[in-house]
C-alpha cells in the first residue's frame, strides 16, 4: 500500500497553546506563511502583504453564510436538550446532532414557538428532524430565521469558550450571503474590505456556494484512506464562476471548500448538488492553480487537501515549520498560501 494511503502518515503535534480561540484583529495582521512551489521556498508574510506576492489569477470566494446553529430547549418532560443542526437537506429537513436521548416522532421545544420533531434516528448518531411553529412545517429559511433570534454560533469543538457576541461578526466572512454553513470558511476570515478592494485593482473576484457541513471537523478514522466515506455538502456554482472554471485563466481557491467546488466541477460537470469529493495525494488537484487556505487538524481530510497541491511529506515539513514559528492554527488561526 502506497504511504499516502496511510492515516498514520498525516499526523502531526500541536502544542495547546498554538489553537487560536480569538481572531487576531485587524484581520489583515494575521501571519501568512508563503510556499512557493517552483522554488520550494518558504515565506513569513501577513495577510496585508498578499496583493503584493500574489501572481496573477481569478480569486474565488466562498459565499456561504454561517447560521446560528446551536439552539437550547426542552423535552415534553421538561429535561433539557441542545441541538446542534449538521445539514439542510432539500425537502426542509434537517441532520442534526442532539445531546441527549430522543425516540423517533418525539417533539423538542424551543423558544419562539419552534417545534422540532424526531423523524429518524441514523446510525452514526446523527438525527433527522424538521421544525415546525404553531403546527405548521417550516422552509429552510424560515427556519434560519428563528435561528437567527435564539440561536448561538457554532464555534468549533477546539475552541474551548463559550460564544461571544463578537463571534457573530468574526467568524463570518465579508462574502457571506447565502445562509446555510454551520462553518465558517475560515481562509476567507481574514479578508477586510480594505482588502479587497486593493486585490480588485489587479484581480477578478468570483464567488461559489458551499454550505459547510459539521462533517468538516470529522476526522478520518480507517487507517486506509481508501475505505473513508467523505461527507457531502450543498453546493452551487453560478454561470460566471463556471465560464471561469471552463477558461484557462489561472485560479486562486480561498480556502478547501472553494477548492472541493471547482474540483467537483471540473469532474463532473455539476454546477449544483452535494459535493462529496475527497482530494488527496493520490487523487490530485487538477484545476486549481494557488491555495490561500488555514492550517488543519491533523489526520483531516482538510490536510490531505492540502497534500494533493504539494504532497504529503512536503505538507508536514510546512506544518513543522509553522509550528516551530508559532503559528497559530485552525479556524481563528493564521493561514497559508501555495503559490
């Protein structure tokens, strides 16, 4: 068996004190770690210097909106319940996590007048429900509605603190527009305006849609690669952002989920669907130019990611650096251009 196709081999240490649990502000004072592939050099930049290392290309964004998907309520007995939505999925239910034991068709109530109920019980723990308000079915958007009233942003398991009210802005990218991710595209977190519109002076800016799914932080858990089943996500590709995908201009991706985007495309064809694509060393990158993206959780289908740009031993040499440098790592964390 090829060494890429093994867990192990994408494992890494990380001293506690590295996670980020608070975004450096001003955005743009973040550290940028520069790898440049033709050189096999590494550069120690900030996220402000980028317009000016950057070669020319389009810039894709993620424009996928994070919704407050930690909600807090109570069983008929009383007992109380917290539900943590995974995935919209298309006939206005929901995957969802709950602390807690429920039975199917059993009935969880929250403020507002929200309603959920129990339809099924899947066996990776997960549960399918959908909301309802004085008996009547919600939509998605009305759900995200509510949720926007009595919900909490779901910060990542590795950020050990409660939510905070600067959250609600923080982790939430100047793109996001579309609601439907209970994860932030975190390599676009670190853009201001002031930013962008410096990068517009010499760059295009497009954007595609992918809902990021709780799945994100799942961690691959067979020892070969071969066996693990990707999680999908929800995503749309407009008409612009597809004739640029089908040009032959070069591509920066703002993050992995841009990345599974266009790689999903490029493959099949689909502007619009569930992307379960799962890129690594042996099924590489093949329309992407650049990566602009944050430093992963070890032993993640987001590391291996990284390793179908540039390799995977390669990939670890960088982590290490970044680590011997004090980067600071994951989702409020520095991040890493591969140029």
């Amino acid at each position: 068996m090829s060494e890429d196709f093994l867990l192990s081999n994408y494992d890494y240490t990380l001293p506690n004190e590295l996670i980020a649990n608070f975004p450096i502000l001003p955005k743009e004072n973040a550290r940028l770690l520069v790898y440049i592939r033709k050189k096999n050099e590494i550069l120690h930049l900030h996220f402000k210097d980028l317009a000016s290392i950057l070669p020319p290309c389009a810039i894709v964004f993620n424009d996928t909106k994070v919704i407050k998907a930690r909600i807090y309520g109570q069983k008929e007995t009383g007992s109380k319940i917290e539900l943590f939505i995974n995935n919209p999925f298309k006939n206005d239910t929901f995957a969802v996590q709950i602390k807690g034991k429920v039975k199917e068709n059993q009935e969880l109530y929250f403020k507002e007048n929200l309603k959920a109920k129990v339809l099924k019980l899947n066996d990776d723990g997960t549960r399918i429900v959908e909301f309802f308000s004085k008996n009547i079915k919600l939509k998605h958007h009305q759900v995200f509605s509510i949720l926007d009233c009595i919900g909490h942003i779901p910060l990542p398991p590795y950020i050990k603190r409660a939510d905070q009210d600067s959250d609600i802005i923080n982790y939430q990218s100047i793109f996001a527009k579309k609601e439907g991710a209970v994860a932030a595209p975190t390599a676009s977190l670190h853009f201001s305006e002031e930013m962008i519109q410096n990068l517009r002076k010499k760059h295009d800016i497009y954007t595609t849609t992918l809902h990021v799914g709780a799945g994100t932080f799942k961690s691959v858990e067979c020892q070969d690669l071969r066996a693990h089943k990707m999680h999908s996500e929800y995503f749309h590709i407009d008409k612009n952002t597809c004739n640029l995908i089908n040009s032959k201009e070069k591509l920066l991706a703002i993050g992995t989920t841009v990345t599974r985007c266009i790689e999903y495309y490029i493959r099949t064809k689909k502007n619009e669907g569930f992307c379960d694509l799962f890129l690594h060393p042996q099924n590489k990158i093949q329309r992407v130019d650049y990566l602009l993206t944050n430093f992963h959780l070890p032993k993640s289908t987001l590391i291996m990611l990284v390793a179908s740009f540039i390799g995977r031993k390669t990939t670890l040499e960088i982590y290490q650096e970044a680590i011997d440098k004090k980067y600071r790592f994951y989702s409020y964390g520095d991040g890493m251009l591969i140029i």
